[in-house]
C-alpha cells in the first residue's frame, strides 16, 4: 500500500493512546498525543502550539522541522491531517517537555521503533504480534485466525487497486465502502451504528459469518480485478460494486436458508 494510504495505528503508553502509521518504511507518530501523554495536558494542542513559540524565542529552534503533516484517524472517525514526527524527531520534541515520564517514554519509543525494524527484516513477525494482542484481548484462535487472512486478503486487494491506478486515499475509502454496501447493503459507516462504534475497526468486532462474507467480497474484487484490468478510480468502482454484489447474493441465499441475518449488533464486548 502507498506511504500515504498506510491505517492509522494505536500504541499504548501507560493506558494513553499514541496515534502511529507507517511512512517511508519507519513509525511517525501524532506529535499531539505524545505531547498529551508525556504532560497529562488537557489540551494538548494548545500546549504544542506554545512550546513551538516557546523553543523558538529560547533556543532558535523550529520544531515543525522535525515533523509531517500525515493523515491519521480522528476520535470522529475521519482522517485527519496531524503533525507526525518520526522516532529521532520526537526524541528532539520531547527533550523541550518537563516530564518525569520523558525517559520511560524514551525507552518506549526505542522499543517501537526496533520493533518496525524486525518487522521489515521478517514481515511474519508482524503477524505474530497481531495475533498475541488480538489473543490477550480475548478473541478466541478460530476467530483470529479468519481475522488474519481477512488482513491478508485486504492487502492483496490494495495492491491490485495501487497497481489499477487508484492512487488516493479517498479513493480506496470509497471503493472499500463499494465492496461493503453491495455485500451487506451498507457502508462502514452505517455497519458501525449498528454495532454502537465510533472509530474503532469495525472488522474487530465482526463475527465469524460477518468477516467471511468480508473477504469473499474483496477476495472476487481482486480476482475481476486481475482478469479484467480495470483503470482509474470509476473503473474500479464498477468493479468492486460487482465483487461485493457476489458476496451479496451469497449472503441474501443464506439469510433466506436460514432466516437469520447475517449482519449483527453485536459487537467485541460480545465476541469476547
């Protein structure tokens, strides 16, 4: 997937949340959350704001050097641009933040950081971490198991788009509410309210049935999408209405089978 097309990823430092994604091969990291972690701020965006002034008039040095804007997942739900900084940057930002948490959150970093690098070396230690935090959560091996070639599969899908000239991330949103709507007759964001979440994945809190019918829809979106060679965004668009639309009918077939629906309320809370 392109650098700018990377998810938005959650890291944990003492129970607060780190924004992270993935550019140019390293983590970059929302310089706002570090700011809130390391501070207890309780607007942590103001409070980056006046230290940039702050650094600025006291050491001449210009902070925003050290970051990117890059989009990352907003507790609305929507992406967002947010200055990122990588690991050696943040290490600069937080050196100007008084905190007697600033070398455990050193130690973190380093050790985010390490792991992207061992994960680059041997791709398969990305899934295991996966699986280790999906398994501490709760979610039982069957259940992570089809959660994992669901990833699989997605990523498969992406690269077909990326190479079918799909090159926004807006694009990929939209072809991805395609697929969704045409296999469960809504968007992500309807699929959400249903389950009474907000930013969270809604593929984590999918059932067995819910993510099956997932990943037939984009496994036959990537496979039209071979054998047709579909280019540009309306193109695919067509094209991944019609892989969804396979899961579609297979989804209403059973549905009338069984007079259940497929799609369900339930969401983590309940998988557990």
């Amino acid at each position: 997937m392109a650098d700018n097309l990377q998810k938005t990823k959650i890291a944990i430092f003492r129970q607060k949340e780190i924004r992270k994604v993935i550019y140019k091969n390293e983590w970059w990291f929302s310089v706002v959350d570090v700011v809130g972690a390391l501070t207890d701020s309780t607007n942590a965006r103001d409070y980056w704001f006046k230290m940039k002034i702050r650094v600025k008039s006291e050491d001449g040095i210009e902070l925003s050097t050290v970051c990117r804007q890059l989009k990352l997942r907003a507790p609305d739900g929507k992406l967002r641009m947010t200055d990122c900084s990588n690991t050696e940057g943040i290490f600069r930002i937080i050196q100007s933040i008084p905190s007697p948490k600033a070398e455990p959150f050193k130690r973190w970093l380093a050790k985010v950081g390490y792991e992207r690098v061992q994960e680059i070396e041997d791709p398969e230690l990305a899934q295991k971490r996966a699986r280790a935090i999906y398994k501490s959560k709760g979610y039982p091996d069957n259940w992570i198991e089809r959660r994992m070639r669901g990833i699989a599969i997605q990523e498969e899908l992406t690269d077909e788009w990326k190479k079918h000239d799909v090159k926004l991330s807006k694009e990929y949103e939209i072809l991805t509410a395609e697929i969704s709507k045409a296999t469960f007759g809504l968007t992500p964001s309807e699929y959400k309210k249903i389950k009474g979440i907000k930013r969270q994945n809604l593929r984590d809190h999918m059932n067995d049935l819910e993510l099956l019918f997932s990943q037939l829809g984009e496994a036959a979106t990537t496979e039209i999408t071979r054998v047709e060679n579909p280019r540009g965004f309306k193109e695919n668009r067509k094209t991944s209405y019609r892989g969804g639309r396979i899961a579609g009918i297979a989804r209403e077939r059973l549905e009338k089978e069984t007079g259940k629906s497929v799609v369900s309320s339930k969401n983590y809370k309940s998988l557990k």
